[in-house]
C-alpha cells in the first residue's frame, strides 16, 4: 500500500492505492485547497501553510481508514527543470540471470553519469526514465532474468534546484512524514495517461496546473523529453481578478465553474455587486489562452522537433472552455487529436471510492502507479543488517549514521560511537556532554567504520550492539540560552538564531559529536512578539486560528520599542495592549451587525446571535479571548427591525402615551425592517 501525496499550487490531494497484479486499486481519496497562496508556479513558498493542508489531508485519511501513515510518495512540478542524458554498462557474464536489483544499480549508475554535468550541491535529481536497454549490443525491452554478459543502459534524468526539493521535504517532516518515492509531475502523469503500450506513438502529455504547465514526450515506446512551460492556471486566474476586480478566490471559482454558469452574480473588492456573463469571461480570457498554448506548443516542437501525432492533457488548468481547441490549432492538428484526459476512463484503475474523477487526479494517481510499481524514483539504497533502506538522492553524500537513523535506529543508541562523550562548541565555548555507555561494532562492506563513514548506492553496512544504556543527547534548545517571556498564567521561551555547522536546523535537532553551534546574543523585541503571535492560537469548533493579538513586551516596568533587543537569558513580560473579543475573532464587526442611528445616535444592532461554549461555560461575544481557549460556537441570524431596536435601547414604551416612529424621514411601525445606514427617528406627541 502507498500513500501518494499531490501538492499542487492550488489544492492537495491524497490517495491511499495499492497494486493487484497489473491494476492499480485505490481505496480511499481526499483533497483540500490551501489556506492562501501558499504555493506559486508550484513551488513552496510558505512551509507553513503548506504543512498544516497536507497534515489535514492525511489526518482525514488516517482517521477514516483507522491507519498510521509515516511514508510518502510525492512528485515535483517541472518549475526550473533541467533535463540530461546518462548512460552506464554493467558486466553480467557471472550472474545467473539478471536480476531486478542489477537492473536497478545499472539505471542508478546511469542517473550518476547523467550527474556529471551539474553540480549536486545546487541541483537535485527527482526522476528518471530509461530511453534503452541493450544486451550484449543488442535493444532489449527488459534485462529482467535474462542472462548475457554486458548489459547498457539510457536514461533520461529530471533535476530541480535544491531550494525546491529542500521545502517540500520541509513540509514533509513537519507532518511525520517520511518520503520513500519521489519523481517529477509529467513522469508521474505520463505514466497512467500514456501506459507503455501507447508509447510507441509520438504523444506529447501535457500536465496544465495552477503554476505550471509541464510536458513530457513519448516515441518509439519510449519517453523522450520532459519539459515545463512557467504558465497555467493561475495566469487565466488573475486575468478574470485584474478584470473585474475581484478578490482571486471568487476569480478562481468562476474560471472554474465556466462549463456550469452562463453569468455569475458576485461582488467586488469594492462590495459592488455585479453580474458578470460568461461570453464577456471568456473575451477577456481569449489572448492570455492564445499566449499560453503558444507557448506550450513552441515547448511541444522544440522538445519534440515537430507537433507530435496526438496530444493528451491534463490538469485542472486545462479545463477553460476554449483552451484544447487553441492548442490544437497552435500545434496545427485537428481538434479529434488533442484532448483532455480524464482518469476515469483508464482501465488499469479501479476505483473503489467513486469519486475518483477529472483530469486534475490524473497526476496523484501517476504518482501511486509510479510508487507502487518502482518506476522513476531516484533514491540509493544501501542495506542495513540485510534490510534494504532508501536514501533520498544519489551524490554519495550520507554517512553510517544518516543512514542507520534512516533505518529507524534510536539516535541514542549510537550517538557516543567512537567516543564515549559528546563534544560540541557553543559561540566558540566547547561544551561536553556524557554520552551513552554502550559500544556497536560497525562494517561497511566488510570493512570496520564508525558513523561518519560515507556510504554509496549498493554499500551493506552491518551493526553489532555489545553493550547498551540508552540516553538520549540534548536538543538544541537544550543548549543555548533563550529569552524567557511570562505571558497570561505562563511562560514561553524564544530562541535567538542559530546554526548547526553553517546550516539551520529545527529546535528539535539532537546535538551531535563535534557540532558547532552559533547563535546571536540578543534577540529583536519585534522578533519577540511575532514569536508570541504565533504561539497564540484558539481553537474554534475544532478549527484552530491564529488570531492578531497587539502586545507590547515589558522590562523592569519599562514598555520596550520593537527596535530595542533583550540579550538571551533574561525574563520579560508580554501583556494585551488591547484584550480581544471573542467577536472579533469570529469576525463580526463587518458582517454580523450594522449600524443605524437613533435620534441622531448610533445603534449598533446584531444579525447574528452567538451561542458560545468554553470548557462547558456559556460566554458572551463581548468576553475576552484567551490564550490556548477552546470554543464552541453555534450561531442563529437574526433579523432586525425597530423593535429590535426599541428593546436593545430598553426603552418603556408604557411611559408613551402617543408617539410616532420614523425611518428615514418615512412614518413605521414595530415591524418595519432595518437596514445599515437607516436613521430612526421616535417623537413623542403632547
């Protein structure tokens, strides 16, 4: 079983799919939109955002299938994507029959060659495709149990620049998530879309996302190229936004929603409201449709020489009534030869949800189809005691200790091998730290090494525990003084920056022999109170927010300006410059009131009624919010009118004999309906 994880730049999407002989079963879905724009030309751009959608998606999908994910397939967008040929031969002349791990050693020492010409420190490979195999000099389909005695290989390899691959493994860790299958969008979609008996046709796919549109091209049974234009989806997005002045979320839903509505009632970023026809859509849409598919089309030809024979597409992006009929006349094909393809209509899935559907689920599904049947995926594998464990990348780079923490060893039972203490420096002090009383005896190859032997594809490391006393080494926030802040009943503790030998680590990372450890002295009182911010969070009905809280920071009794610094080690205070109110987090000021005047005298009038519940006490909208609350909170609309109004000015309408009510200048009653703006007049008669 494998869980496939698509983190596009506009949605998630998860599966949970395993394989049946040559059919692909998936057995539960789930996709999520992201908070904001999170991810641009699908990228990460904040870890964050990204983090909490894809921890959501896999919560749900834990929850439902009563299961603990740990592992991941994912798939990259082509954005930056550099593309390069490698070659590799294996001698075979004293092997049985080939066997599927030499077929995997050749395609990875094929990837490696392919590495020769870009430097591994800035770009990371995240897929592959083989273009040829040969035995003894002759094409072969497969190497797999055959027997020979020179076996080659072709590959085509996918590399992204490691900023790219760094953030979506950032995003990963932050959820728990170990990532066991990695490759590039088009290789993923190519792979459900043009299965390899369709290969032999010139096909070119065509992947049009929110960011990205991404290609790969298939010939003569094999895939050929890969390629990626920086424009799709969100280009048509923000032509509808710009337009109509739209906010991008309501300009989002329309270009959805163009094959469904004829005209959309919505209102603008000036809270006009406006009727916006489809035809009108559609003209403003016209020329950036016409830039995109030229430019995809002049990726096609220049990838491909020529227009392919058929073109395949897929995608959310690609769905805007008009987008495949510009294609096909850029490309110079008939409409019959470029269409969209949608996953339902693959006969190698089976679906058991039913809600597997469109041609946006066609990626998530190639990954599963990728991961489960060990296509693409550039990962070492070394063994551990036997047991194989993959490394992400193949630069040759991981050490004995990377790798046996990789394979699930505690880091406490290793951490003190060779020396008995762990020695570290902080800001140039050294500092030691007692480290487990046990030996391991470790072999690479059959060669002794300790834990900072690098390893490569194929090495076998063997461990052999002679003593053990676990205790775990201290984390990094263990080590280095902090800024202590007393904030509500509590404290909370901010680290000043820091880097473990040049590079930034996570407060959780677990000090290492011969660490060197910087952090600055001071930390910035701005600093301090972004850090309390996004410690402050309520929880709303099970949502959690993060509501704006305004503090000032407090020292010795004196109110300290953003610009001033506390030196770590010492104690401040954080207190409320203005406390907020439960309605201000449910945002009501906006849209649950309106303001009326009465007799000349603003009234503000509810429109909707809160029934709020904390820890089984009933509160009040006007009661104070408060750090890590829990809420409740149902509400019921009300509809105003002067009644309402009378009754929440407790005004005794016994003590009037004769009165009349006016709104806006026109005589009412009790049951006259309010409005934002109304005046009211009461005007009592002799």
């Amino acid at each position: 079983m494998v869980f496939a994880l698509d983190v596009g730049t506009r949605k998630v999407a998860g599966l949970i799919a395993d394989k049946e002989d040559e059919k692909l079963k998936i057995y539960d879905i789930e996709v999520l939109e992201h908070e904001k724009r999170a991810m641009i030309d699908g990228a990460v751009h904040d870890v964050e955002r990204v983090a909490r959608t894809v921890n959501k998606v896999k919560k749900m999908l834990e929850e439902r299938n009563e299961i603990k994910l740990n592992e991941v397939a994912i798939a990259l967008a082509g954005r930056f994507l550099k593309t390069l040929v490698g070659e590799a031969t294996l001698d075979v002349s004293d092997k049985k029959e080939i066997t599927e791990e030499d077929v995997n050693h050749l395609e990875i020492t094929a990837v490696k060659d392919a590495m020769k010409e870009i430097n591994p420190e800035e770009m990371f490979c995240v897929g592959y495709s083989v273009l040829s195999y040969e035995l003894d000099g002759a094409w072969m389909m497969s190497l797999t149990s055959h027997r020979g005695k020179k076996a080659s290989v072709k590959v085509i390899a996918a590399f992204l620049p490691v900023q790219v691959v760094d953030a979506m493994s950032s995003v990963m860790n932050k959820v728990g998530l170990k990532i066991t299958h990695m490759t590039l969008e088009p290789i993923a979609a190519i792979e459900v879309a043009v299965p390899e008996e369709v290969r032999l046709l010139n096909i070119a796919l065509v992947d049009v996302g929110a960011g990205t549109s991404d290609i790969a091209i298939s010939n003569d049974g094999i895939i050929t190229a890969y390629g990626m234009v920086p424009k799709a989806g969100d280009e048509l997005t923000e032509t509808i936004a710009k337009e109509f002045l739209l906010d991008f979320y309501t300009a989002e839903f329309i270009k959805r929603h163009l094959k469904e509505y004829e005209e959309f009632e919505v209102k603008d970023i000036l809270d006009s409201n406006k009727v916006i026809r489809k035809e009108e859509i559609l003209r403003i849409l016209e020329p950036v449709i016409k830039d995109i598919t030229s430019d995809i089309s002049q990726e096609i030809i220049e990838l491909n020489g020529r227009p392919p024979k058929a073109v395949m597409v897929v995608g959310g992006g690609a769905k805007v009534p008009g987008f495949i009929e510009k294609l096909a006349e850029k490309l110079g094909l008939p409409q019959e030869r470029v269409s969209l393809k949608s996953v339902e209509n693959l006969p190698f899935i089976e679906d058991l949800t039913g809600k597997l559907a469109g041609s946006d689920m066609v990626t998530p599904a190639g990954i599963a189809k990728s991961a489960l049947f060990g296509k693409g995926a550039v990962f070492s594998r070394v063994y551990v005691n036997g047991q194989p464990v993959k490394l992400m990348g193949l630069a040759g780079k991981y050490t004995v200790m990377q790798v046996l923490l990789q394979a699930g060893y505690d880091l406490g039972e290793i951490i003190g091998m060779p020396a008995p203490a762990l020695v570290y420096e902080v800001n140039g002090k050294v500092k030691s730290y007692n480290g487990p009383e046990k030996k391991i005896k470790i072999t690479v190859n059959g060669e002794e090494a300790n834990t900072r032997h690098l390893v490569e594809h194929g090495d076998r490391i063997e461990v052999v525990k002679i003593e053990e006393k676990k205790k775990r080494p201290p984390k990094i926030r263990d080590v280095i003084d902090k800024v202590k802040v007393k904030f509500y009943d509590g404290y909370m503790e901010i680290l000043p920056k820091y880097i473990v030998n040049g590079e930034r680590v996570s407060g959780d990372y677990e000090i290492r022999d011969g660490d060197k450890i910087e952090h600055e002295i001071f930390i910035p009182v701005k600093v301090i109170k972004e850090r309390i911010k996004e410690g402050f969070r309520v929880e709303i009905n099970g949502r959690i927010v993060y509501p704006e809280v305004d503090v000032r920071i407090v020292k010795d009794g004196k109110i300290l300006e953003d610009t001033d610094e506390v030196k770590v080690g010492e104690e401040v205070q954080a207190e409320m410059n203005k406390k907020l109110r439960i309605r201000d987090i449910l945002q009501a000021d906006k849209k649950d009131i309106i303001r009326v005047k009465f007799n000349g005298k603003e009234v503000i009038l509810p429109l909707v009624e809160y029934e709020i519940f904390a820890d089984g006490k009933k509160l009040s909208p006007d009661d104070f919010v408060e750090k890590d609350m829990k809420l409740t909170v149902q509400s019921k609309k009300l509809v105003p009118m002067v009644a309402t109004l009378l009754a929440n000015l407790q005004l005794d309408m016994k003590g009037f004999s004769r009165y009349k009510i006016y709104k806006n200048g026109v005589e009412v009653g009790f049951a006259e309906f309010l409005s934002d703006g109304d005046e009211v007049e009461f005007i009592e008669e002799g």
